[in-house]
C-alpha cells in the first residue's frame, strides 16, 4: 500500500493474483464508508483522467453488488481517488466469493479488471438484519430518481387536489350565500343592509321615494338611514316649512348620523327652505331667496318698499353718511407747534411759533408726523418768517427745509393733504 489511508492496486498483477483491500473490510450493517485508492501500473501511477473506476461483487450470498460512481478525484495524474460503499456491500457476513476492480475508458472499454477480496465480519447485535439483494448502483440511482420525480409529481397531484377541494368549498359557500341574498345579483334586485363604500362613481340613477317617516324629527335623529331624495305628494307633515303640499325633499347627512342638512323644495310656490342639523336636532327652516327677487350688487334694478340702512351707505348721486369724527394731535419741536385735525381721510395741518434757531436748506423742523395723519404723497408746504417767503416739505414722518433758509423769530405754515392711514386709536 502507498500508505495506510489508501489501498494499493496495481493494474500489472496477474489475474490469478488476488490483492486484498483491507480498507473495504467491515462489519455487517456498515454503510457510508468512505475508501481511499492509489491505482498504478506496476511502479508507475495510472493516469486516470477521461476514465470510469468500478467496483464489482458477489457477496457471501451470492448476490452481485456493482459501485460505479468514484466519490471524490485527488489526482487524476497520480491515481489517488476515493469511492463511498454503501450498506448494500455489507448485507451478507463472510469472504466475498468474487470481486474486482473495473477500469475502463470514455467509450466504455475495459482497460483492466485487477482481482480484489474483502471479508464482511457478521454483527450479531443487529435486532433484524435485511437479506442481502443485488445493487446496481448507476439503476438504483435510476430508481432513486424516478422514485423522487414520482413523489413529486405526486406532492403536485396532492396539492392540485387540495385546491380543488378548496375551490370547491369557496364554490359552496358563494352558492350558499348566494341562495341567501348576501352578494349582488345583476339581474335581480338587491337589497344592501350594511353600509357600502364604493370608490368610484356610481354610474346611474338613484331612485326618489315617497316619504316613509311621519316627522322631521324623525329624520333629524337618523341622518343616514334617511339619507337621498324624498318626495311629498300632499301628505301633511307637521314641523315642514310648508304643512300640506307636494315637494321635493334632500336629506343630506354629516359626518354622523346625527348631523347634516335637510333641504324643502315647494312644487306650486318654488319656495325653497333648508335647516341644519346638530346632536339629532333641526336649527329651524331658512328660506333661499330666489334670484329675481333679491336685490344684486351690479345691474339697474327698481326696488320697491320702505328700507332702513343702519351703518353708512354711499349711493350714487346721494351720500348718506354718518356725523363724521374729528381727530387731532399736536407735536413741537425747535420751538415751533404743529397741530393736526382728521375728519374722514382729509388732513388739515399748521405750524405756528417762534422759530429758536435758523434752517439752512436741506435743514430737518424735528415736527414728526403722528400715525394716523402721515400725507400719502409727499406735500410741498408755503412757509413765512419775518423776512420772507420759502417752501418746506413733508418727507416720510417729518418735514424738512427745501430751499429757502429761514431766520429764527415767527415763523407760520399750513396745508392740506389726504392720509391713507388707519384711523388714530
């Protein structure tokens, strides 16, 4: 042997010779043994590359076993590669009566048969043992697969089965709660007891009915269950707009069933009334007034009656306006006075005063203009001391010399201007 791991066989020894393999020796019931072989020709190791190893046995009962599929190649070159025995090889106990080790090319060809034994040592502690069979290996893997494509094929039968079944059941119980009036049937009539949600538009008509409750107040307290498009055809109905007459009704619920809003439409009057409903409860009818009948803001219309405005209302031609208020400020400054008076958006302004210091152009009065009375523009002012004539003007809250310069002593300007500012607190 090469050394203890593999087992030595040597393809040039005579067919009379038998090579023992002590590596395939065993016990009855081994299985899984795994077998390491060098194979050489002679002194030589056999190159076993493009070529099929196969282990060939009658067993002690005669049975013939054939291993064929090599486990795992450590070198090709070298000749080192190991085989799995299976159980099958260890059924029957003693000397196998004949075996040998098949070597043979890609077409099959045998290149060499090397005469090989073994022993099974029998295993007394087996409770049952099976009886040795003939094992091909390559048709037991046939076996094997097509054992395992029948299985499967039968798990897929068995599934297919099962859905069947099941298709069935659902079958039933749609049938079952079809007989019972729980799904929709398109043709016949269907009655929804539950409520519905659908996501998309409802292409078609909805039906008006004839009033059902004895109340609005009936209707205010279910909201939902009363929902849709009513009619009356002369029946009375004690808290209506309108007792007795025939109308349209729209019944609109909320986000409860207590909330929403009702709406009365009369057929001979065309008076149309509507009430909220809170907490169950109607907040009394309100009649729409129709088009024709309201006064618009744009267009010649003749209306007639007396009328009372409260509040103050402009009409062309004719203004009608409340007592109007007065508001005044004053503000100082290099001892001069500005004083202010508001009456509606019109500003009326003087300064009067001893001027204590002289302005040169471009000089600032120091005179802020409060909030309230501010010009919207900038306004150019006549002003006079004792000498002479300039201008002043108003910047955005103050005034300031324009271009005149004005001697200390009286000083006195006025003007007039309109302010867009709120009125003064």
């Amino acid at each position: 042997m090469a050394n203890n791991k593999y087992a030595l066989v040597n393809t040039q020894f005579s067919q009379t010779d038998v090579t023992l393999i002590e590596q395939l020796n065993g016990r009855q019931g081994d299985s899984g043994r795994v077998v390491y072989f060098s194979l050489k020709d002679g002194n030589v190791p056999h190159n076993i590359s493009n070529q099929s190893i196969a282990i060939i046995v009658k067993d002690a009962a005669g049975k013939i076993k054939i291993l064929s599929t090599v486990n795992n190649v450590i070198s090709s070159a070298g000749g080192l590669f190991s085989m799995v025995m299976p159980g099958e090889l260890y059924q029957a106990s003693g000397d196998v009566q004949e075996a040998f080790m098949q070597v043979s090319d890609a077409s099959n060809t045998v290149l060499s048969s090397i005469p090989i034994t073994f022993t099974v040592v029998a295993n007394n502690i087996i409770m049952t043992a099976n009886a040795s069979h003939d094992y091909i290996e390559s048709v037991q893997n046939a076996v094997d697969q097509a054992n395992g494509l029948i299985e499967n094929l039968f798990k897929n039968i068995q599934a297919q089965d099962n859905a069947y079944q099941q298709l069935g059941l659902s079958l039933k119980l749609l049938n079952d709660r079809i007989s019972d009036n729980k799904v929709a049937i398109t043709d016949a009539d269907n009655i929804w007891e539950k409520n519905n949600i659908f996501k998309q538009p409802i292409n078609g008509s909805l039906l008006t009915k004839q009033i059902s409750f004895p109340d609005f107040a009936t209707v205010a307290n279910n909201m939902i269950i009363n929902s849709g498009v009513w009619v009356n055809t002369g029946k009375t109905i004690v808290d209506a707009p309108i007792k007795t007459t025939w109308a349209t009704i729209n019944v609109v619920p909320g986000v409860d069933r207590i909330t929403g809003v009702i709406e009365f439409i009369d057929w001979f009057t065309k008076n149309r009334f509507f009430t909220t409903v809170t907490q169950g409860k109607m907040n009394g009818w309100s009649k729409i007034s129709a088009d024709d009948t309201v006064v618009h803001n744009t267009g010649n219309e003749t209306v007639a009656g007396d009328k009372n405005y409260v509040g103050t209302n402009t009409f062309t031609g004719i203004s009608i306006i409340k007592k109007p208020k007065l508001y005044e400020a004053t503000t100082t400054g290099l001892g001069l006075t500005a004083r202010y008076k508001r009456v509606g958006r019109t500003v009326q302004m003087s300064i009067t005063g001893n001027l204590t210091d002289a302005l040169a152009p471009g000089a600032n009065l120091n005179l802020n203009i409060p909030d309230g009375f501010k010009p919207n523009n900038i306004v150019g002012i006549v002003a006079t001391d004792t000498s002479k004539i300039g201008m002043i003007q108003t910047a955005t809250n103050t005034y300031y010399n324009k271009d005149t310069s004005f001697n200390n002593g009286n000083f006195l300007a006025s003007a007039t201007w309109i302010t867009i500012d709120d009125v003064p607190e």
